[in-house]
C-alpha cells in the first residue's frame, strides 16, 4: 500500500466507449485492496484474528494451525488448511547451535498461479510468452533466531517505557515502566529475564536510583531476583513498586547505573557496560487521556505505515541440545500479544469491567509470623493495571502462657463505732464475708490470691500476706492489718472472700485485689482460650452488698 498522502486514492469512472487496458483494471483492485487494507490497519490493528495455534508434534516437528491474521499494513494472511513442517526446514533456521530460542513468523505473500498463453505479448515478441492468470494470496511462514525488541511493538511505545541492561545471544535482561505517571501514583516498575532453556541460573541485583520517585517497600531501593533451582522457563518477571512525588508536569527518572548492578549467570559475573534508563512524564491530567492523545495526535504515516515491514510472531520455541541434534521442549503461542480482538467482544468487556475494576479495588492478603515480642510489620502495595492492593501483614507469635488469669477489685466500707471510736465493718462485724464472686474462667478447680491495695495513688502497692512483716521498715505503711480466706465453688466457677480487721485503722474503706489462676489440662491450646481469657481479665467483681 503506497503513501496515502502522496497517492491520494483514485477509481475509474466509467463511460460509453471507454478503452479499457490492464492499467484501468490493475487500478481497479488497487483501490478497492488499498482501501480496505488502510481501514484494517487503523480501525482493527494488526495481529492474530482466529486460529493459527502453533502446537509441537513431536520433538522437531510443528503444526500451525488454519488461521486468519491482519498484518501492519493491513492485509488479510489467511492458512486455510493446518500445515506440518520440520523446525530445521522452514526459512530461517540454521544449524550452527540448538541451544537456542527461535521465533515463529508469518507473513503475507503473493504467488502467481495458473500460467497461461499470452496472445497480445506473442504479437510483439518472437518467442512465447506465458503470463499467469490468477494471483494467489498467500502467506510465509519464517524462522528468527533473534528476539525482537520490545519497543518494536505500537502498543508497548504507546504505555511503557522500556529500557534494556544486558543482552547477548542466550540472556535479554530488561526493565519496563509505565509512560505516564499521576503525582502519587504508586506504580509497577517490572523486572523481565529471558533466557534460553540451557543457560545457566540467572542471578541479579541492583540499587536503583530516582530523581520523581520514591521507594515503596521495606528493601528501599534494593532489587534482587535470583532464577529458582527447579525453572524450567525462559522468562521470568519481577514487579516492584516505585510512588511518584507531587511534582505535577515534570520528568521522572528512574536509573540504573552499571556500577551497581552485579548479574551472573550460572558462576560467572557479567560485566555491565551502560546505564539502564527510564524516562516518564509525571502529568497532572488522567493517564487515560494522555495516552488516547498520543494516539490522536499520531500522523497518517506513522498510523499506517509505522510498522508497515513488521511481521507477526506466532509461536516463541524453546529448544533444548541432545549431543549434535536438537529437541523441541516447550511453544509459547503469541508471546508478544499480537491478536485483534472481536469489537463486539471488547464492547461487552468493556461493560461488564466498567462497574467492577474500573471504579472499584480489590484488596489480596497475606500473614506471616513474627517473633512474640516483635512490633507488627505492614506492606502494602498498589497495582494499578488490576486496581488491586497487596497486604502483608506480619503477626507476633503469641506467648506460650500455661495459665488462664483473671483478676478483679473490690471496695468494702468501713464504718465509725461511735461507742468504740473504732472502725469497723458496714455490717458492724470485724468479720467480713462476701457475696459469690464470678472469676470469668468457666467451671473447675482455681486458685485465688487476695490482696490489699494501698489507697495512695502516689505508691501504688498491693500487699499480700500479713502486713506485720513490713513494721519498723521503710515500706510500712498505714495498710490495716487483715486476714483473708478464700471458698472457692468449682461447679459454679465462683468464689467468696473473708477477712478480718485486727486492727484500728484511719481508711473509710478497704481496696481488695483479688487474682485466679486456672491451670490448662495438658494438651490443651492456650491459644483458643484467649478470648475467654482476655475477657476474665477485664472483669471486675461487684462491691459486697450492704
């Protein structure tokens, strides 16, 4: 299809007595095709319709399957029937090593078909000529040894930036970002490794550096990924999260500079030669917008003809070397996303995502363990293609306790024996018993410890035991002297408290701390009584009645 702006398109048109020659018919197709071919360019894009699966037959031999695909310029490349070939004989394949990734291509081809007699050339020429009759639409099916560059597709141009750290015949190590950020934006900055199945373990890590952009995560700046002992892929992705600073209009940078960036493969380190650099926009409007206006603001040359000489990838073929021969070991369909998709089907995609991720978020999460005494760790991170948060929440152990505890505190007046001048008991008794006590630990044997709690807030103190013991020492106190026993009711989880004053004191009232201790029966988890637990801690026993 030649330039739309240099050959605008042009029909015959038609009269009584016209002289029609090959070149008005030549123009007839050429503006019906060029025509056609232009819409499916810009209207549906490029790449896999239907069909065209691409399935390993054995272990040198590929099937791809009946198929239609819209290439870059627009045309239509229709199999219309499977086709089986042998890696080694399709175009493209060499046999200087097999351990290696190879790329599975199809394009559109022209073949002439029919050969017939042409009279009119006979007329002027002496010897026969012969012309074909029909022309076949076709296609070609290659082979490319060579993983093509990211940034070679429209798509990929148009939302990421992508930047490339090391790339050899074996290893392609790159990094993508989007290209457009809002201020506060969380974003996605993601790691790709592709390796060919062979190659030795991939190991990398990096300290990257940010002018716009601030770390998410506990690692910092941090990076490090290393290849798992059992991969069996041969490409691997690691995602970490960078927050864009409020700096609304401006450029972002996010650089890795070679003299951080330790690679190795297999045993051997790889030496990095150049700086890994990502360039984003920081823009106060939507993200949404922007990139529509990029694609609005496009010319025809670059919409139609940007990508004109680019092929479709079907199929990304891992193989692996058996001595002097190779074997085919896994087929990646479509590796690089090439497919048009029905706009009936995008329509009703469309609605039924509009209500969900479009104005919604979801939220995916995980515990882990921390140590008992540990502080409570939270990371959280925000993927934007999805709408989706990351919470991982770190959780202290809980403390292997071997008691349930409960504990209260009760108040029990005094009063004034006018006759005595003595304080007594409300009851008018020096002994004082009290009513059934709840301790919150359910049914079974207990032990209860009383104590008397010393009334100034300045020294706050329980004693336990005779008070006597403390006479003539710096922590003798005003404490009256009391006895105190204790019933415990097992069948009703309860108990009561005696005490007797033996003593004059000068306090209106007494303040008894009272504790229980249920022992757990062997084999018991401490654990799902904590609720119970937690709940007779808080519990505190009603005064004695009057």
């Amino acid at each position: 299809m030649r330039k739309a702006r240099m050959y605008p398109f042009e029909r015959n048109r038609y009269f009584y007595g016209k002289l029609l020659t090959v070149r008005d018919f030549e123009s007839e197709q050429k503006y019906l095709n060029n025509k056609r071919r232009l819409l499916n360019r810009l209207l549906f894009g490029s790449g896999v319709v239907a069909g065209m699966q691409v399935v390993a037959v054995d272990d040198k031999t590929i099937t791809v399957e009946m198929g239609l695909a819209i290439d870059y310029s627009g045309r239509e490349v229709v199999l219309p029937s499977p086709v089986t070939l042998k890696l080694s004989m399709i175009e493209g394949f060499t046999n200087n090593e097999y351990k290696k990734n190879v790329y599975l291509y199809v394009a559109y081809d022209e073949k002439g078909r029919e050969p017939v007699h042409s009279v009119g050339n006979s007329s002027i020429r002496g010897e026969e000529v012969s012309e074909y009759n029909r022309v076949l639409e076709s296609y070609r099916l290659f082979v490319k040894e060579e993983a093509p560059s990211p940034s070679s597709f429209e798509h990929v141009r148009l939302l990421e930036d992508v930047a490339v750290l090391y790339q050899d015949a074996h290893v392609r190590v790159s990094q993508r970002m989007p290209r457009y950020v809002n201020p506060g934006d969380v974003v996605d900055v993601t790691l790709v490794v592709e390796k060919t199945l062979q190659t030795a373990r991939v190991a990398i890590s990096f300290d990257y550096e940010s002018d716009g952009f601030d770390p998410v995560g506990d690692n910092g700046a941090h990076i490090e990924f290393t290849e798992p002992r059992d991969g069996q892929d041969t490409e691997y992705r690691l995602t970490y999260s960078v927050k864009a600073k409020d700096r609304p209009d401006t450029a972002g940078k996010l650089t890795l500079p070679p003299q951080s960036v330790t690679l190795t493969i297999g045993d051997q380190r790889v030496p990095i030669d150049h700086a890994a650099v990502h360039k984003v926009e920081i823009i106060s409007q939507p993200v949404m917008e922007r990139i529509l206006k990029t694609w609005y603001e496009r010319s025809l040359d670059q919409a139609a003809e940007g990508s004109a000489e680019q092929e479709i990838c079907l199929a990304k073929i891992g193989l692996l070397q058996l001595g002097s021969t190779y074997m085919i070991e896994q087929v990646e369909r479509v590796p690089f996303g090439e497919y048009v998709p029905n706009a009936s089907l995008l329509q009703r995609l469309s609605q039924a995502d509009r209500s969900a991720s479009l104005h919604r978020f979801f939220a995916e999460a995980e515990a882990y363990d921390l140590e008992y005494d540990a502080k409570p760790k939270l990371d959280v991170r925000y993927h934007p293609e999805r709408n989706a948060f990351d919470f991982k929440l770190g959780l202290p152990r809980p403390q292997a306790i071997q008691d349930e505890i409960a504990t209260g505190t009760i108040e029990v007046p005094l009063e004034l024996n006018a006759k005595t001048g003595l304080k007594f008991f409300s009851r008018g008794r020096r002994n004082y018993v009290t009513d059934e006590i709840k301790h919150g630990l359910g049914a079974g044997q207990v032990t209860v410890v009383v104590g008397l709690a010393l009334q100034d807030t300045l020294k706050a103190s329980i004693y336990y035991g005779s008070q006597d013991v403390f006479k003539g020492t710096e922590y003798e106190s005003d404490v009256p002297n009391v006895d105190f026993g204790t019933i415990v009711y097992p069948e009703h989880g309860s108990f009561r408290i005696g005490m007797r004053l033996n003593g004059s004191t000068e306090a209106d009232k007494l303040s008894v701390r009272w504790w229980a201790f249920k022992k757990l029966q062997e084999g018991e988890s401490s654990a799902g009584s904590d609720a119970a637990g937690e709940q007779a801690v808080r519990l505190e026993a009603a005064p004695g009645r009057e």
